[in-house]
C-alpha cells in the first residue's frame, strides 16, 4: 500500500484520460494517471478505427491505444496500473482509495472512467456470458470459425460486431427489435452487402437457450414482436451490442448525474458541481467516438490547469 500525491490525477485511461494527461504534462503540472481496470479503455477491443483522424490507414483499437499511451509516457506522464474503487470529494484535497490498496491524494481530478457494456439483462443470457454468450466480436470472433452466430442490436456497435464476426463464422443473424437501424449509412450500406448476413427485423431474445454440460450455446428463442410469433435459431455464439452506459456508479453520491447516468457538467462541457473536479469522454457524452474523447480530455486538462 502506498500513498501518492498529485496535482492532477485522471482516472482512466482511454483518449479521454491520456489526451488530458499529455495537457498537463505539457503545462507542466504533474499528472498521474490511474489506468482502471482496463487499461487503454473500450478502445483496445475495436478491431479496426478508420475515423481517427491523422491516421490514413486503419489500425486496431489497442495499436491506437498504445500509441496514445507511449506519447503520454514521453510527455512525462505517470501512469499507475490500478482502480479506484472509493472517493470522497467532500474534503480537499480529494482523497481516492484504489484495489491496490493506494491512497491518491489529489488537488484536482478528471473523471475519465469510461463506459461499461448494456446487457439484455435475462438470466440465460448472464448463465453463458464466457460459454457461447459475448460483448466482444473482437475478443471472442476467432473462436467462432466456421460456425453461426447472432449479433443483437442495430447501432453501429451491433454492425460493426456483425461485420468483424465475418472474418470467421459461416453466418451472422442480426436480431433487432425494430425495422431500422440506427447504424451510421456506410455500415449499413456494407451489412446489406455481405451474403453472410442476415438481419431479423421487429425481433426480441426472449431466451438464450443452451447445454448444462458442458455450459455451451446451442440457440435462440426469438419473438416477432408484430406478429407474436416465436421461432429458434441453431447459433453457438450470442454476441450482445445493445448500447453502453457510463460509469459513473462511484461519484453518484457527489456529482450531479442525468438520467442516463451521465455526468452533469457546466456549459464548458467538462466542469462539474464540485470546483476542482472534471469529467471527459464517455462519462459525460453518449457519442463514444474517441476523438470526442480525446477532445474532451484535452478541454479538461486545459480547466484543470486553469484551476490549478
Ligand atoms: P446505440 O445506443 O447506438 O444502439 C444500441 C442498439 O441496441 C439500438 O439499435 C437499440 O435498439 C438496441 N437496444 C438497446 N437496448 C436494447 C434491448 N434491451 N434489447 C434489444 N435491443 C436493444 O449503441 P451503440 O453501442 O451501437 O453506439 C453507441 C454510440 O457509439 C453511438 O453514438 C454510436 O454512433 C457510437 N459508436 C460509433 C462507432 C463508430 O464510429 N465506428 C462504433 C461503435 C459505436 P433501438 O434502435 O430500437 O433503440
């Protein structure tokens, strides 16, 4: 256990969180970085980003993160592997207790935490999350050569999931409970063109359904939700792309949060209730673009150096 001091500690990190610690660095304020649970954040589990800019070719999530983690580190920025699990931002200077059993002692923060994967929330669905049921194309897809799997959703996550699982699986359903996709143009345009793909309109999971022993996968039961009728599907893998939500749980007794979840800021997009305090990428917009998280880092770094 260890106690550390710093004048601007940023948990997480994602580009929210290293952006706003290459701000700092460069102003000359010191910085800490407290990684959280993972480290490089959602980013590292994209297979491939096209709409970073400066980057004419695609690189993977985790290249990205990398890169973005090795120009933090070159700007002096320490980054500690570690998760803060406890805050008081009713005293000053704000204190955070962490997993590793650390102490952080800070004059200002910058909430940097991310957002988590939604689930449908049946209890099939958490009985084989590990055994055929996954929120990661990217992780798990591999696993699936030469298979059929169902991708549920229809944003760009659900697509773009869809699309990924290609590489592998013999056959991809996507099982969405409306008739259109809220998915950008190009990934719908790509969708509709991959012979792999078949979209279920109008349909809800109503069971993950599977084997005791082993734990595996074995299907789905699907209800049409405008003509009530329930059919099944052979798959052996489920992936869930459903949305996200921040994570904000931790800070709920101190900050203002909407209704999603999402932290309350001021008109600068980044200043919270608390003087001192700050949020930045997915903790306080619902866009999970990582250049508007890294825009968001930057702006509150640049508030924080302010207040500092
Ligand atoms: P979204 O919120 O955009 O989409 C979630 C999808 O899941 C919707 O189609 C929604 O249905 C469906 N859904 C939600 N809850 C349920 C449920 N309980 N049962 C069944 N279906 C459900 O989430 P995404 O993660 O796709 O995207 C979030 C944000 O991140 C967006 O702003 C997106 O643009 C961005 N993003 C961008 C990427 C990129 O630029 N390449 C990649 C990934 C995400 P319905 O449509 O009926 O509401």
């Amino acid at each position: 256990m260890a106690e550390y001091r710093a004048d601007l500690l940023i948990m997480g990190s994602g580009p929210a969180g290293y952006t706003a610690g290459i701000y700092a660095a460069r102003a000359g304020i010191d910085a800490l970085v407290v990684a959280g649970s993972q480290k490089g954040g959602q980013l590292t589990l994209s297979s491939e980003v096209e709409n970073y800019p400066g980057f004419v070719r695609p690189l993977s999530g985790y290249q990205l993160m990398e890169q973005m983690q090795e120009q933090a580190k070159l700007q002096g920025v320490h980054t500690i592997d570690d998760e803060i699990t406890e805050v008081d931002f009713f005293d000053y200077p704000f204190v955070c207790n962490s997993t590793g059993g650390n102490c952080y002692i800070s004059k200002s923060i910058i909430i940097a935490t991310g957002a988590s994967v939604k689930w449908l929330g049946l209890a099939s669905e958490q009985k084989y999350i590990g055994h055929g049921v996954s929120s990661c194309a990217t992780c798990d897809g591999f696993f699936y050569r030469g298979k059929e799997v169902a991708v549920i959703g229809g944003g760009n996550s659900a697509l773009e999931e869809a699309l990924y699982l290609t590489n592998f699986v013999d056959k991809v359903y996507v099982v969405h409970r409306r008739h259109s996709f809220r998915a950008e143009h190009v990934l719908k345009q790509r969708l509709y063109q991959n012979r792999k793909i078949t979209v279920l309109w109008d349909s809800e999971v109503e069971e993950v359904l599977g084997t005791d022993k082993p734990l595996e996968v074995t299907g789905l039961k699907i209800h049409h939700v405008k003509t009530d009728k329930v059919r099944y599907l052979d798959v052996s893998g489920v992936f869930v792309a459903i949305g996200h939500h921040p994570n904000t749980e931790l800070f709920r007794r101190y900050l203002k949060l909407d209704s999603g979840g999402y932290i309350v800021t001021k008109s600068d997009g980044c200043s919270t209730d608390i003087r001192g305090i700050f949020a930045a990428g997915d903790v306080c917009n619902p866009y999970r673009q990582a250049v508007i998280a890294a825009a968001c880092g930057a702006k509150a770094a640049l508030e924080a150096i302010k207040f500092l």
